[in-house]
C-alpha cells in the first residue's frame, strides 16, 4: 500500500468497482481495489447472466477473451404449479446479435479476469480484507478503515454490495426494508457438456436461460432461475424478504422441492453439487435508491440498489458495469478541477441519468410495489393457467366445451374484475 494515500479507493471488486477501477486506472490516476473475499467473485452468488451491452462500449470484442460460458440464445419463462409448468420458449438468432447478446458467467472466474485487466491498467488491488469504517474528517470522507490500517485517498468509492454498511456510515443510506430486498440460494451442479446440449437442444457455444413463478417461491414473492454453463448449471430460488414469514417453507426447502419438481429432476439429473451459496438481492427497485453521492464518496453497483427484476428478465450486472463507469467517469472530472467535495462529484447523477440505468429504474420504478402488492401473480395465476391448459389437452372421454366456456369457468375462480384490475394495474407499472 501507498504510505502517501491514493486517489481513488474503490470498496468492493464486483462488477461495478473493477469496472470503476479499472477506468481510472487508465487513465494514470493512484487507484486501490480493495475486496473482502480471497479473491475477486468469490463471495458473488448471483444467477449467472450478463447483457453485454455495458461492457462491450468499454472493452470491444470483450467477449472473445473473457472467460464467459454460453451465449443465451433460448429465453424460457414458466408458471409453475407443484405438478404442472406453463411457459413461453422463445428461441431466435436474434439473441445472439453483437451488442445486444447476453452470456452465461460464473462469477467467481470472470471477475477475477476483469480484475486481472484493472492490474494491468495499473490498479493496485487487495483481497482478503474487510473494511471496517471510513474515514471521516468534517464532514468528508477521506478513505477507510481496514483493521488497523488507516488508508486515505481523495476520493471513495462504494461498491461493496446490497448491505453497504459503508453507506450507511457515509450517512448515505438508511436500513433497507424488508420488501426491498430478497433472498437467493444458487446451486452450481456439474453435468457434461454433451448431456446440458441434448437437454437444452443447444450447440457447444449456446445456451438457455429460464425464469419460473408460482411454486419456486411456494406461491410468495419470488421465483427461480436456470442458466446453461459450459459444463455446469446455475439453478436458484428467490423470495422477498418480506415474504418469509407468510409461508412454510425455509428458502433450503424451496430449492429442495423446486430441484423435485417434475419440470426440473429430469434437467439436473445425475448432476454432482459444485457450490451451494446464500445472498441479498436488491428488489426494491428506484424506491431503495440511497444518497449516490457524498462529500469524498459516491455510491455504484448494488450497493446503490441498481437492480431491476421483472419476472421475464433481471438486470444487475450490466447496471453495475455502467454505474462502475459512470462513477469513473464522475471521479476523472472531479480530478481535472481538484473538487471532490459533494458538489464537484455532482456530475455522476448527471451521468447516470442520460445512462439507461436511471432510465430504466424510472420506467419500472412501480413494478416491484405492483409485485408486491399483487400475490395472485405468484399463487392464483400459476393454478388458473393450469386449469385452462389441462382442460385444452386432457382427453378423458367426456364431451368437448368449447374453449371461451373453459376458460370463463377458470378465471371466475380468480374473479374477472381481479384479473382486470391486475392488468391494467401491471401495464401501469411498466
């Protein structure tokens, strides 16, 4: 470490502070990358997927070198009961275009090869040590508390995941809410690669990735994941946190029975368990936002809550890349001028707006209170739409109805002026 301070410390080496680093490292400023885990990605558990857009504007072809898995270019979404699973397969080449693909990872290899690029920008980078507090002289944020370590810079960087308690200490952020975060369970199960292509009826480069409601989550807020690897499958199950408490079932026995279900054991079959791993998952959407910028301190990646799920598709990882770069971007600007102060930093809002990340965060500011708020979506739906499709295939001798009356006999269950008003209510959302 630098007796002399650095410019810029970055908390946390995921997506959003390599991406940070990484930037300003180029660009010759002192920048030390300081992560809690052994190593870059080890303590990261999240599903699996990244929309490459992000990190093809800040390194072009990265994909050609990065260590990612497949290419995702099958889209499944499903509504689970515990015996049925309706869904949606959409297959197209249109996945796959440069630009706007999306790619299996495994974590804790790919942000270990981001890390490696930080190094050779010139980032100084520690592993293995946590952070205890900040460095706080009037009023401004002047670096961190690792142990006895006292390490200083000029600016700050919090990228340190969903429980940032850095910026609570920033005076940044207040405790999150109950219904602003969820739980995830991941498992990584090995199968051969020819066996995830005959299953998943991809070639060696392509992959699936799907998303289910309803029984993953035992009817609560919630779902589960699938992700093609090369060799492995990224499988898991999420539940609001909030939600806990209103069901039976403890989150490992929802992935028990999820990994039991009829749609599901076939898929996994005679895989051998990698890695069980337990994290928070931001959900709450614009609404948990906290302060993004202080005096000697800004805020990225999921410890700024950028993350937005919307059942059919979750986007984390490309808000954290582009978040990571505008905080860079913020912090090379603040250097020119010499102003680190709350005001000199003010330009990474800026940034972030004209980026898609507060964009999108506006757009589906209302859908996680529409999940919320809307429990029919993961208990009653799953049931109607099995009542509906069972009644269409089910051949047991019986005259035939005609298909309005069966349906009619099923949403009734639900209540028309319900479904109605759960519509117009999701399409406001969004």
């Amino acid at each position: 470490m630098s007796d002399e301070g650095f410019d810029v410390i970055v908390v946390g080496a995921g997506l959003a502070g390599t991406v940070a680093a990484y930037l300003l490292g180029r660009e010759g400023l002192q920048v030390l990358l300081i992560e809690r885990g052994n190593y870059p990605g080890s303590k990261n558990m999240t599903g699996g997927r990244i929309y490459s857009h992000s990190l093809e504007k800040i390194m072009p072809g990265f994909a050609k070198e990065a260590p990612i898995e497949r290419k995702i270019t099958r889209e499944k979404v499903f509504m689970m009961t515990e015996k049925s699973c309706i869904g949606l397969d959409f297959q197209s080449s249109l996945l796959g275009i440069p630009g706007s693909d999306s790619y299996s990872v495994l974590r804790g290899v790919f942000d270990q090869w981001l890390a490696e690029k930080a190094e050779e920008a010139g980032v100084e980078i520690i592993t293995g040590i946590c952070v205890d507090d900040l460095i706080i002289r009037d009023g401004k944020v002047c670096g961190v508390i690792a142990g006895t370590d006292q390490i200083e810079a000029q600016v700050t960087i919090l990228a340190d995941g969903v429980n940032s308690l850095l910026a609570q200490k920033a005076g940044l952020r207040q405790e999150f809410r109950p219904d602003h975060v969820a739980v995830g369970v991941k498992e990584l199960i090995e199968l051969p690669a020819e066996l995830i292509q005959e299953r998943f009826q991809c070639n060696e480069t392509e992959g699936t990735a799907c998303m289910f409601a309803g029984f993953p989550s035992d009817g609560r807020v919630g779902g589960g994941f699938l992700y093609t690897n090369k060799k492995s499958i990224s499988l898991g199950v999420v539940c609001t946190l909030s939600e806990l408490t209103k069901g039976q079932k403890t989150v490992p026995q929802l992935m028990e029975d999820f990994k039991a279900h009829p749609a599901v054991a076939p898929l996994i079959k005679g895989g051998r368990l990698l890695e069980y791993s337990g994290h928070l998952v931001p959900e709450g959407g614009l609404s948990m936002v906290p302060g993004l910028i202080g005096n000697g301190v800004l805020v990225a990646g999921d410890a700024a809550g950028f993350c937005v799920n919307l059942g059919y598709a979750v986007r984390g990882m490309d808000f954290a890349v582009a978040s990571g770069e505008c905080a860079a971007r913020a912090v090379i600007e603040a250097n020119k001028g010499g102003d680190y102060s709350e005001s000199g930093l003010q330009i990474y809002r800026k940034y972030l707006d004209e980026s898609f990340v507060l964009q999108d965060m506006k757009l589906y500011c209302k859908f996680p209170h529409f999940l919320e708020t809307t429990p029919r979506i993961f208990s009653d739906y799953p049931e109607l739409l099995e009542g509906i499709v069972t009644d269409m295939f089910v051949m047991d001798g019986q005259p035939s109805k005609a298909l309005l009356k069966t349906m009619m006999k099923h949403t009734k269950k639900v209540g028309l002026l319900k479904i109605a008003g759960d519509a117009l209510k999701g399409a406001r959302s969004v």
